[in-house]
C-alpha cells in the first residue's frame, strides 16, 4: 500500500494552546510516521482575523517553533507557510466556481459570526473553500483536526466529489481524522478552549502565569467538604489529559468521597501541565536561539510543498479546460 498523504493547517492568530495540541498538533505529530505528513502555518486564513503584520510574522513563527518543539520532525513532515505557495488562493477561484452558496451559509463560523451581529468579510464566508483548496492541492487523504474543523471537510470532501463527477477524476477526496477521546479540550471557563474565547492555556505558558490560570479554572462554589461530580469538572478533564491514569482515578476518587477542595485539585493540575511539557519547554528554548534554523525547515518546506502543488495546478488547469 502507498503511504497516506496526511495534512492539517493552524492558523497564526496567536500562541498554540492545549486544545490546539490535543486536538491536532499531537495527533499530526503522531501520523509523521504513519505517512507522509504535510503541515502548514494558515496565514491566508489568519488573515480573515489578524491585520496587524508584525502580528502575523510573530504568530507564524511561533506556530511552527512550537510544533518543532512538540516533537514535528522536519525530516519525516513537510512544515511550510502557506502563503509560500500562493497557488493555493487559484485552486481556491477554480473551486468557489463550483461551490453553491447555500453550503457556505450552513457553515458554523459564518453562522455563529452573523448570530452575534457581527458583518462577515466576503474572506470569512469562503474560507472553508480556501481549506477545501489547501486540502485538495496536495492530494491529501487524511485530515487531522479537531471536532470543530469536520464541517469544513466536508464540504472539502462535496467539492471534490463534485469536480470529479463534471471533470474527470482530478482530485483525491479526502477523510477527516478526529482523535474522539480528546475531541473538545474545555477552557478556564468551562466552554470549549478557543483562541475567540480569551479562556486559553497556552502550551508554554509562563510558570506564574500558567498557576494564575489553573487557580482560575471556575468552578461550582460546593466547600470542601462535599462529594464533587469528576465527570463536570473541568479541572478533572484537563487533568485526564496530562496526568497518569492512576492519578486521574485518585483524583477523581476524591471528588466524589468530598473533604478535599477545588484549590487542592487546581495545584495538582499545575503541576502534571508543568511537568508535562517541561522537555518540550527546554527543547522550544534551543530552537528559539537558533532563527536560522526555523528560516531554513520553512524555505525547504515550502520547495517539498510546492512540488506536490504545481503538477496538482497543471492537471486541474488543463481538466477545467484553462490550459
Ligand atoms: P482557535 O479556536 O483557538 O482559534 P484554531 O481554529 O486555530 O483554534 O484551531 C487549530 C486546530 O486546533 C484545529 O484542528 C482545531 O480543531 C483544533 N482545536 C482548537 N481548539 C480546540 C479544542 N478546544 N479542542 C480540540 N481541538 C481544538
Ligand atoms: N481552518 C483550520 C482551523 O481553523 C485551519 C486550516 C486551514 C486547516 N486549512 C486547513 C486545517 C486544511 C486542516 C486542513 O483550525
């Protein structure tokens, strides 16, 4: 069997936090060896968000620094910015073509933009044909994302179907990869970790900062000496993720025999985040000293990304009848 071709993006709209690494960069991380894995840093999509190019440039580099320190082996995946192959926003035209426009309504980021009263740019409402262009200009077959990102696969997945039904079989339809254990990381504030939400951990946080989150994780105002429900608590489902199983089963005994409080279990998730990113911590460190090497894993990324891309434009130019 031919190795699967395994892709997901990340926007640079600010530093990647747990949902962001449970949702897709660890389980991305996990398929570099399973096939050829492409990642990339979705600026063209951060730009329906960021307007501030210092921003934007910060944000893409670190991006990519923490998903090398997360264990992205640059000699196994493909780690590229997107906007270095520009080809992507053309496949992005060739598709809006075919995409009817009541698919884009029904999208849920355009929807829960308008619910709030807020006016959508025109780029917010065809974003999803943007990523259904970066999924399918690199003939990709498996798409790691988090539960939040399986609409726009979808409609990844209509597209393709479509152009091969009127063109001629142009396009490989992809499949998306949710990893269901993990598919929601919550935030401090109990509602789905997000970047929109202001209620994110960042992956590598400062030590006085990721305590002052942790301590304002909101919680119930049951006192310390009643049963807890662990299956509700927030502190409890961060904890599963970075803790031992039999301390997960400790605590979450204790939540329910009462006589311990939030703070107790708030400090013990502390520390099992401090200690379970502290080799990840050390090994951003050393990559951050040395600009140079992020410069060349993008510019060698971006030749390894651009040699899928380009036979994908020549083959689907000449099916539409461009060339
Ligand atoms: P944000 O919502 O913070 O802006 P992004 O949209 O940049 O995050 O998401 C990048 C990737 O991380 C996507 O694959 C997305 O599904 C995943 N992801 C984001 N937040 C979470 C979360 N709370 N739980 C699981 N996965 C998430
Ligand atoms: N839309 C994704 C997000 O918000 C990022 C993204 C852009 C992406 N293009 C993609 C993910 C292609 C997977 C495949 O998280």
């Amino acid at each position: 069997m031919v190795a699967p071709r395994i892709l997901s993006g990340i926007k640079p709209t600010g530093r990647p936090h747990l949902g962001n690494y449970f949702g897709m960069m660890r389980p991305g991380i996990e398929w570099q060896d399973r096939g050829e894995a492409f990642y990339f840093i979705a600026d063209y999509h951060a730009l329906t968000t960021v307007h501030d190019p210092v921003a934007m440039r910060e944000h893409t580099r670190s991006v990519a620094l923490d998903f090398l320190a997360c264990g992205l082996d640059p000699q196994k995946a493909v780690l590229f910015r997107q906007s270095d192959v520009p080809e992507v926003t053309e496949l992005a035209w060739l598709l809006t073509c075919l995409t009817p426009m009541p698919m884009l309504e029904n999208c849920h980021a355009y929807k829960d933009h308008v619910a709030k009263g807020k006016v959508p740019s025109h780029g917010l409402f065809a974003y999803p044909v943007l990523m259904a262009a970066d999924i399918l200009l690199y003939n990709s077959n498996i798409v790691p994302v988090g539960r939040d990102q399986k609409q726009h696969v979808e409609v990844t997945r209509d597209l393709a179907e479509k152009a091969n039904r009127i063109f001629g079989p142009v396009f490989t339809v992809p499949e998306a990869s949710i990893v269901s254990e993990v598919a929601t990381v919550i935030g401090l504030d109990g509602q789905k970790m997000s970047k929109s939400y202001n209620n994110t951990i960042a992956l590598f946080e400062e030590e006085k900062v990721l305590r002052k989150k942790v301590m304002s994780i909101t919680t119930d105002s049951a006192p310390m000496e009643a049963p807890k429900d662990p299956t509700t608590s927030s502190i409890v489902a961060l904890f599963r993720l970075c803790a031992e199983p039999a301390a997960v089963a400790t605590m979450e005994d204790q939540f329910r025999a009462g006589g311990l409080g939030y703070g107790e279990f708030k400090k013990r998730l502390f520390e099992a985040l401090w200690e379970r990113f502290a080799t990840f911590r050390t090994r951003r460190a050393e990559l951050a000293a040395d600009p140079a090497y992020l410069d060349n894993v993008l510019a060698e990324g971006a030749a390894r990304a651009r040699a899928v891309a380009l036979p994908t434009m020549d083959r689907v130019r000449k099916a539409m009848g461009l060339r």
